[in-house]
C-alpha cells in the first residue's frame, strides 16, 4: 500500500544511519543469485575508506550517503555494477580518486559510470539560459552514452531530496526547483515513475510546504472521517478492493494482486492548478490497482476491466486504455473509474506484472532482476527512440536560443496522440496542433503543409489534435508560409522550423529579386551576366558565395554598379557612379553635419526638401509640403535638394491602401509592388471591418516616379478601392509639446 506519509517516512530515514554491508549484500542476493558479493564488498570498503572523516550537512559520515544511494539503487532490484557505480559515484568530485584509480581497481565499465555521473554532478541547470543550453546538452549525451549513469544519477537526486532539510533555504529553494523542473520530468519520460513521484513530492514539500500541508489535511479528513483511508478495513476503498477480489475469484483467475493506493500530495495540487479547484472533485485521490499474473494475463486484463463495469457504472470519459495506445515512456495499463456505493468515485488501474515493472521502473527495467534472472521485459521503455528525440533537438537547434525552451518541452510535457495513415501512433505535447503532427513527423511535411484530413473531413493545420484521431496531411508542391500558418503552430519545435522557412523563403525572394536587379544592371551596361562572372564577383568582393551575394543586392547591401566595377573595371563612369551611389545625398548640405529622413513626410528623390537643424550637428529632411513644417521655426531651415541620381532602391515612403475584404487580395496587392521592384518593409492594418481593409503599407523606392509607378500600379486591381501616398496631416503630441 502507498500513502502520502511515504515521502515522510523516507525522509526521517533517510540519515538514520548507515546500511551494513552485509545486510546490502543480502538485500542484493534475494533477487540475484549470483551476486558477485566480492565486488560489492570492495566497493563499499574502498568507498568508505577514500570518503574517510568526510561529513555531510547533517553531521553524518559522508560515505552514509553513496551507500543510501546504493540501498535505493537495490530497493530496484536493479544490476549489480549499477549498485558498485552508486558506492563509487561520488568519489571523482570529492575525493583524490582519480579515474585511472577506478580504471585500474573495477574495470573500465565501473569507471565510466563514475565519470559519468561526475559529469552530470557538476550541471548547474538553474543559471543563465546559456549556460542551461550548454549543461542539457551535456546531459542529454550522458543519457545516450549510458542509461546506467542517469539512474545512479536520479537515485542520487532523490536520497539528496530526501535529506533536503540539512541545507540552508536559498540552497533548498534552488535544488528543490532543479529536480521539479528537470530531474523529476527526466525520471517520468524514463518511465520511472515512482522515483518521479517521490521527487516531486519531496520538492514541493520544499518550495510550496503551506499548499503541500493544505492537502495533507484534507486527505487526513477523509481518513477520519472513515470514508478514503487505504489502512481502514472498513473504509470504502478497502470494500471496493475486497469486492474486485471476489469478482476475479469468481471469473477464476489466479495470480493476481489487488492493491489500494493513494496519491501523493503534489499530483492532488497539480490537479487541482489544472483547473479542478475543490478536492471533492478529484475522482482518483484513492484507487485500486489490479496486477494479473502468469498466463494469459493480458487477456484477463480485459476480463477484469469487463466484470468490473458490469458490476458498477462506469463515469463518462474516464476510460483510458494505455495497453492499445502506450505512453511515450512504455507506459501500458487500463484506468477506469466507477462510481461506487453512496456515490463515491474510485479508479481502477489493471495492468500486468511485466506492465507494473516497466510502468514502476521504465529504462531500469532494462537493468531488473525477477526470479534472480536478468531477462529482457518485452514491454520495457526502448530509451533509444527517446534519446534520439532529445539529441535531435541538440543537432538542429544547437546554436539556438529556444534550445533550452524545447528540451524542456519535451521533456516535462503531457502528451496527445494520434495515428498516420499507417496506423503508426505519434505522440504530441498536450495542446499540439495538426502543423505541430506535421512537423513530428518530418520538418519537409511541415514546410509543405496546408491542412490535414481527419476522418474524411477537411480541417485547418490550427486545429487540435484530438487522442485517437487518423490524421493525414495534405501538402502542397513546394513549401510556404502565410499568416494563418504563422499562428497554427503550438510547439516549439514547429514553432523554430517555421522560423526557419520564413527564413529561407525571405532569403530565396531576396536571392532572386538580387538576380533581377543585377541583370537589368548589366543589360543597361551593355555587359553580360553569368552564373560563373556573380561566382567570381562574390570572390573578388570577399562574399561567400553567389547567392548570398545575390541576397545582399535584393536587400541593397551591396549594390550592382560594384558587382560591374569588380567584373568589368574599365567601364566608362562606372567610378562615378559608385561615388553617386555611396556619396552625399543632398546638395547644399556640409559634410559635418548628420541627416535623417522625416518619418511624418518620407521624401524620396524628386520631392522638393527642406532641411531643418536640430541639435548636435544633425538635421531632418522634410518635403516641402510637410505639415509640420509649419510648427517649426524658418530660422532652422536649410535650403537642399537631391543629388542628380541615378538612386537605389533605399528610400522609404508608406502608401494608404483601402481594399476590399476578399480571400488574396493583399497578397495580390504584394506582388503587385514587387513586381515594380519595390520593397515592403512593413504593413500595418489600420482599420478593419466586414467589407474592406484599410492598410498602411511602408515601402522603399529609387524616386518619386517610381512610388507613382507603384500606387498606379496597385490601383489598377479590381479590389483595391483607393490607394495614395501617406502622410502624417498634424503633429503629434510630442511634436506639440
């Protein structure tokens, strides 16, 4: 029987006093026959003697501690070079033991362990999202290096968590929000869950004690009250338990172990911080749990589920069948709750023995003993398809700053799942969406996607994922991005890939609008333009590459009269034409002073300008016929004009834009001004209502002609109602002020 006083009863023991070595030893030979009890003696004399006077916080020998961590290492009935790895684990970080020590005394397996679980001491997970990065990875490798290191390393967490209380409160808050955070969530996705359990508990008992206890009172109620108490003959959990126990006898299945349970504090309080806010609706604070045995316990684990839902009702949408459906960490058992009696509600776990084992001991199943034979568990976590899971992330997003953000997604998230149309189950974080299932199941899916078809119908990438549901993707010839897929993705690995295509794509547009502009550079020049002349400008102009070249002509980092000068540097007026592009914008201005342009008007070459000297050497272009002209004094004026040309595509302007409320037509109204070779920097929606949109839209221009050229242009499409240049018509308040 588990209760919520377990957590309690650990801790109070947990420095009690040294585990003797012989009684380790026969602990270890109850479930391992062949125990080489040789090794276990060495590594606990050879521990005890390295730690010597060593002490912990609270006073004890500093050895009390690898010998508990051994001790909850054989509670497993777990290999025994886990157990020797548990003895040694602390000796390279506090000891002079060297690893070539270890090498020599216990093999180079032995060594491994040790050095691994090292590694893993000196993470610090809790500092700058940097440094987190840089310690998951690490983690991460330890994990797929060697399952053996991770589970020395969560026993060691958890006998620290259980000894929690010696250490000072900044000290406590900080481990205690480390293991919630990382350690527990690891320990649930190994499938070890009632580590996981305990972690959690023990943490929340250190961060949030006034919650941990508010629960604790409540389940003390039930207790007394007669009604939920796992330790009362005459309880209603205990009726129950007797009942199915009778039930099975009847139906003549053998083997089997029905046992009541209790949940820990923290899973109530997380219930209740998912949305259920009175612990009278928390159906499954008691349960039982029915493990089937020997033949055809699969089988009987439906014959069970059957007779029990015949003998009482079963509550609505609390039936769960993780057998046909595992978890992701291997996960496999039947919930069912019944209403019971005078109306209470108790859940029901039936599961087989090799279930209970991987549903208790997940990747340590690999490791566990029954019968004193290490045999394989059919049903055990496979830790590689995990592990990969998690070094994906680290290969893709390495250089990531969200790679912090989505380990840690995977790691703690609940899960969704659906199948591919070949049946195979996928898994998803909780709340995922249908772009999230394209993106699990490849990032070239993903970039392709326009919606998924579920049971026949139709449904947008947004949509979430419901458990259960056969889910086909529907993708299109070549991989694109528009506002609606922008907000459909809930993960943040579709979230990063989808940065990367609006990436790509930009680069892509940029690379071919480069390619035109320069072409029709050169055509004016009377020169030729091939692949292998942009190959070599990019050499010559130390750019790496043709189109990274090409992108930065797209985006006016580089500009075509250079990529001719580097080609062909004997062209007539190539030079001056550099020096015009590059050189002084406007005349009648000294070198010393600083320009801007005025954002409330936005003169492009062709307006008349006016310059108006603000402090510090600097001074603001407006048009002549700007409207805040009038509020500025005519003594700060400077006359200017433009320079003669010819101009880049860098000077900014915003047209106003009303169109009608029609599915492409701003995308329509976007070609349009590409194909004048313009480019959109931004477009904001001012107004919005049934029929029509009203658009701000801020573009780069050479000239005036050539912002005409792009509102005619715009104008000419059926849906646009009205579009003109855009200027600010009176101050605002700081102008004012």
């Amino acid at each position: 029987m588990q209760s919520a006083n377990i957590a309690e009863e650990h801790v109070d023991k947990a420095e009690a006093g040294v585990v003797e070595l012989e009684d380790l030893i026969r602990q270890i030979r109850s479930y391992d026959y062949n125990v080489d009890a040789v090794l276990v003696r060495k590594a606990y004399e050879y521990c005890c003697q390295m730690h010597g006077v060593q002490q912990r916080k609270s006073g004890a020998p500093y050895y009390s501690h690898p010998i508990a961590v051994a001790k909850i290492v054989a509670d497993k009935e777990l290999h025994v070079s886990i157990i020797v790895g548990a003895l040694l684990h602390d000796l390279l970080e506090d000891t002079d033991v060297t690893y070539s020590d270890l090498l020599r005394e216990f093999g180079r397996d032995t060594a491994n362990i040790v050095h691994g679980v090292s590694k893993l001491t000196k993470l610090r997970l809790n500092t700058t999202s940097e440094q987190q990065s840089a310690n998951l990875q690490k983690l991460i490798l330890a994990l797929e290096q060697d399952d053996r290191v991770i589970l020395v390393k969560l026993a060691d967490r958890l006998h620290n968590m259980q000894t929690l209380k010696y250490l000072d409160t900044t000290k406590r808050r900080r481990i205690a929000k480390e293991t919630m955070e990382f350690y527990a969530p690891i320990a649930e996705q190994l499938g070890l869950n009632s580590w996981r359990e305990e972690l959690e508990d023990l943490a929340f008992r250190a961060l949030y004690p006034r919650a941990r206890q508010n629960v604790l009172q409540y389940v003390a109620k039930l207790r007394n009250a007669g009604a939920m108490d796992i330790d009362d003959p005459g309880s209603v959990v205990e009726r129950a338990r007797r009942e199915v126990e009778l039930l099975i006898r009847q139906k003549g299945i053998g083997s089997t172990l029905v046992e009541c349970r209790e949940k820990r504090p923290f899973s109530i309080w997380r219930k209740m911080q998912r949305g259920i806010k009175d612990y009278s609706s928390i159906f499954d604070i008691y349960g039982v749990r029915i493990i089937t045995r020997g033949n055809h316990s699969e089988d009987n684990v439906y014959v069970i589920l059957g007779a029990i839902h015949r003998r009482w009702p079963a509550v609505p949408n609390r039936f769960k069948d993780y057998i046909s459906s595992p978890k992701p960490n291997g996960y496999r058992s039947v919930h069912t709750t019944v209403t019971y009696g005078k109306g209470q509600q108790i859940e029901f776990q039936i599961r087989t023995g090799r279930m209970h084992d991987t549903a208790e001991y997940g990747v340590a199943a690999h490791w566990l003993y029954r019968g004193g034979i290490h045999a394989p568990n059919p049903y055990s976590l496979d830790p590689t398809r995990w592990k990969s899971k998690l070094s994906q992330f680290v290969v893709e997003r390495a250089n990531s700053g969200d790679l912090l953000k989505q380990l840690r997604e995977e790691i703690q998230s609940k899960h969704v799942y659906c199948y591919t149309p070949k049946s195979d189950v996928v898994w998803l974080p909780a709340g995922s969406t249908f772009l999230d299932f394209a993106y699990e199941l490849s990032p070239a899916i993903g970039d392709c996607a326009v919606g998924a078809v579920v049971n026949g119908r139709d449904l947008p990438l947004g949509s979430p994922v419901i458990n259960g549901e056969h889910v086909t993707i529907i993708t299109a010839s070549e991989p694109f991005i528009d506002d609606r897929k922008k907000v459909s993705a809930n993960t943040l690995k579709a979230g990063a890939h989808l940065e990367d295509l609006e990436k790509r794509l930009a680069f892509r547009v940029s690379v071919e609008l480069g390619r035109k502009t320069l072409r029709a550079f050169f055509e004016e020049h009377g020169k030729p333009l091939t692949s292998n002349g942009i190959r070599t400008a990019a050499e010559l102009l130390r750019i790496d590459g043709e189109d990274e070249l090409l992108r930065r002509i797209g985006n006016m980092k580089v500009r075509s009269a250079e990529v001719l000068a580097a080609l062909y540097p004997e062209t007539p007026g190539i030079k001056k034409v550099i020096e015009r592009e590059t050189g002084p914008q406007f005349m009648g201005l000294s070198k010393e002073w600083q320009h801007e342009i005025a954002s409330c008007c936005n003169p492009v070459p062709g307006d008349r300008v006016v310059g108006v000297e603000g402090q510090d050497m600097r001074v603001a272009i407006h048009a002549i016929d700007c409207e805040l002209l009038k509020f500025m004094d005519l003594d700060n004026w400077i006359d200017l004009s433009w320079h003669q040309g010819p101009y880049s595509i860098t000077h900014p302007a915003r047209i106003s834009a009303t169109l009608s409320n029609q599915p492409g037509v701003l995308g329509r109204v976007c070609t349009l001004i590409g194909e004048q070779r313009a480019n959109i920097s931004n477009i904001q929606i001012s107004n919005r209502t049934r029929e029509r949109f009203h658009f701000q839209i801020e573009i780069e221009v050479m000239d005036l002609r050539h912002l005409y050229n792009v509102i005619h242009s715009v104008g000419m499409d059926s849906s646009v109602i009205s579009v003109g240049r855009y200027r600010q018509r009176r101050p605002d308040e700081r102008s004012e002020s």
